[in-house]
C-alpha cells in the first residue's frame, strides 16, 4: 500500500502541495483527479523521490522510495512518456534499465509482449507515436514486476482502441494485487476504471473513497416527473416548502432531500397521475466540477 502522510511542497512561499493524506490500498485503482495545475503530478513526483518534500512522507509498505533497495522490484511508473531516446530501440532501452536494475533480460521481451510492441522492439523510439511511447512507458514500469504502479495521464495520445486497452492492463494490474494510482483528465474513463478517487485542489485534499461516494455527496440528482397536473404538484411541493420548475407538463424538483417517493404520495394525495417518475444522479464530471470549482486556477471564457 501507498500512503501519503502530510505531503507538503513549498516553491518559493507558494505550496504546490499542502498538508496532502491519501492512502492507495493494494489490489484496487485508485484515480487521482484533479484541475490542472493542482498538484497532481508534483505529488506523484514527490512519491518516487523526483522531488524533495518540503515536508511529509509518502511510503510504500511503509518504506520511503529513496530507502527501498531495489525499486524497480516495488514500484513501477510511468510519469512521461516523451523521456527515452530517439536513437534506441525500445528492447535497447529495456535492457539497459533490466541491467541497471540486475533483473534478468528475459523480463525485456515478457514486458514488450505484455504492453503489445514486441513485433516493433527494434525500431527507434523515434518514430513511435505518443501512444506507442505509452506503450513502452508502461513496459519500463512494469519491468521489475512491483507491486505499485503510478501512471500519470496514461491515455494520453491512444486512439479509442487504445483506451479501451489501456483500461483494461490497469484494471488487471489491480486484479494482480498491486496498488495502483492512476491520474487522468478523462472523467468519463476514470469512472470506468477507478475503484477508488483522491481528489485535489491547490495542493489540498477535496475529497476521498470510492466512486459511488464521491458522486453521492455531490447530491441525489433532480427528480423530474411529468404528470396529468403540474399547477397542482407544484403549489403541493410549495406547501412543503420545496421549490419546483414547470415546463409544460414536467415538474422538475432540484432539492436533493426530495425523494421520488415523496412526489408520488403527493400525486396520490392530489389525484395526480404521473406519467413518468424519474431522477437523474449527477455523473462523474459533474461530481467533479462542483467539488472543484473553487479550486480552478483559470476559467474558459
């Protein structure tokens, strides 16, 4: 397991990163989420020793990244894509990292297998495309076989296919038993690949747990219901001091502690007929804008 105990990352007087908890347990993907700018990456960077924490630790089985013996045997990442060498191969680049790391060569062609390169290990990283250098991103982490994963923006540059792809490696990196933290800005993949979200803002921590909360405590969504009598449902919902919106024959009730059922014995009450009764749950993004929406350094205008 990771855990981040108090993570903090001062420039210059300005905090990058702030006071951060957050744990990523094994065998579950957690999705690291957040607006640009907010501390996702220096956080993961922080991690894996690439930079120095102002203060706070983050350890891995209770161990800092800096103390750990072989690393590459328990952690594994991939933080940017754009780092390897235009003049080598993909299996040069492999197996000098495999001789770095004294793991055996036959883990080079297991990992390029894995990530779907094999048949193009000996062409130049050159003239791979984005996603094809995600591919071989994700054969450096998982060369040593850790049993933590940090994926920063691992979609980026992958056609559809790809995604789908890349969606299900992590998914099964989790099945394996290993603690996985994955940072996107694609909300609508990280719903379908997280178990878990940290989200942050500034530097500090939103919000935390699993999916279903997250999207729980943003709110139970509107409830709409179309009825034979919408004058009426709406002077009822008043009586409760409930506010509603008409259009047309559609009453629509945004107060999240209104339940369908609530609406229906009204109808009955009233002798109202519904014609249909439904509430939207917010998605993902919309969870996300709202909980983050102080916390955006810049706006589209």
């Amino acid at each position: 397991m990771l855990t981040v105990e108090r993570l903090t990352k001062t420039y210059r007087g300005h905090n990058a990163v702030r006071d951060l908890s957050f744990t990523v347990p094994d065998g579950q993907v957690t999705g690291f989420l957040g607006p640009n700018g907010s501390g996702k990456s220096t956080t993961m960077r922080m991690c894996v020793g690439l930079e120095t924490p102002t203060s706070g630790t983050a350890t891995f089985d209770g161990q800092a990244f800096r103390g750990l013996r072989h690393p590459s045997r328990v952690v594994g990442t991939l933080l940017d894509a754009t780092w390897f060498h235009p003049g080598r191969t993909a299996r040069a680049h492999l197996a000098a990292m495999a001789a770095l790391a004294g793991l055996p060569t036959s883990r080079v062609d297991e990992v390029l297998d894995r990530v779907g390169i094999l048949q193009v290990a000996q062409r130049k990283v050159g003239g791979y495309s984005l996603g094809m250098k995600q591919r071989l991103g994700l054969a450096c982490a998982l060369l040593g076989d850790p049993a933590h994963i940090l994926l920063d923006e691992p979609v980026n540059g992958l056609d559809p296919e790809g995604v789908h792809w890349m969606r299900d490696q992590i998914r099964q990196f989790a099945a394996e038993g290993r603690a996985v933290l994955v940072s996107s800005h694609l909300l609508s993949e990280m719903a379908l690949t997280a178990d878990r979200l940290v989200v942050i803002g500034r530097g500090e921590l939103i919000g935390s747990g699993t999916v279903e909360e997250f999207v729980g405590a943003a709110g139970s969504g509107t409830v709409e219901a179309e009825v034979s009598d919408p004058t009426t449902l709406v002077a009822a919902l008043a009586g409760q001091g409930i506010a509603a919106e008409r259009e047309g024959d559609t009453v629509t009730v945004t107060d999240t502690a209104v339940t369908t059922t609530l609406i229906g014995e009204l109808c009955l009450d009233h002798r109202i007929v519904i014609r249909s009764l439904t509430r939207a749950t917010p998605s993902l993004e919309e969870a996300f804008l709202g909980a983050t929406a102080d916390a955006v350094e810049y706006r589209a205008v």
